[in-house]
C-alpha cells in the first residue's frame, strides 16, 4: 500500500507537459493521516490479498494503454508504476 507521497518524485517539465498541451492537471486529497493508518491496519489484521487486488501495472510511458483499457470498461484495478 502507498501511503503519503509517492517519492521518488516524478521529474515533469511543468511549461511542456502541462502549460504548451493545454492540459489540466488534477490532485486529490481523500484521507487523513489517522483514517490512513486506520486502512493499513485493517489490511494487516484481515491478511488482505493486497497484490492480487492490482490487475494491471503500467509504466508511465504506457498510461495512454492504461486509460484505453480503463475505457473498454474491462474489470479490474489499473496503476501506473513509477519504476
């Protein structure tokens, strides 16, 4: 499980891939510190399957594979590794 920010940081060219595409760039902040650590230990206590429950991994050069496999509504849960 990832908690917190994803470190190493991704490098990113804010002029090019963002401002010369015109593209919009969205974050989100769903939990808490204290609702964090409440999932994680629920996960430990109840041995969740954690690794089966991702499906689909894809480098960050394959996101558009990513978001058209997301598109055919195929089940499963898709994430982008940062290798």
């Amino acid at each position: 499980m990832l908690r917190g920010y994803w470190r190493p940081r991704a490098p990113i060219d804010f002029n090019r891939d963002v401002i010369f595409k015109v593209a919009t760039v969205f974050g989100s902040w769903t939990f808490s510190k204290a609702e964090l650590i409440e999932i994680e230990r629920f996960f430990v206590d109840t041995k969740a399957p954690l690794k089966s429950l991702i499906t689909h991994r894809y480098p960050l050069d394959q996101a558009v594979k990513l978001f058209r496999n997301l598109m055919g509504q195929r089940p499963g849960k898709c994430v982008i590794v940062m290798d």
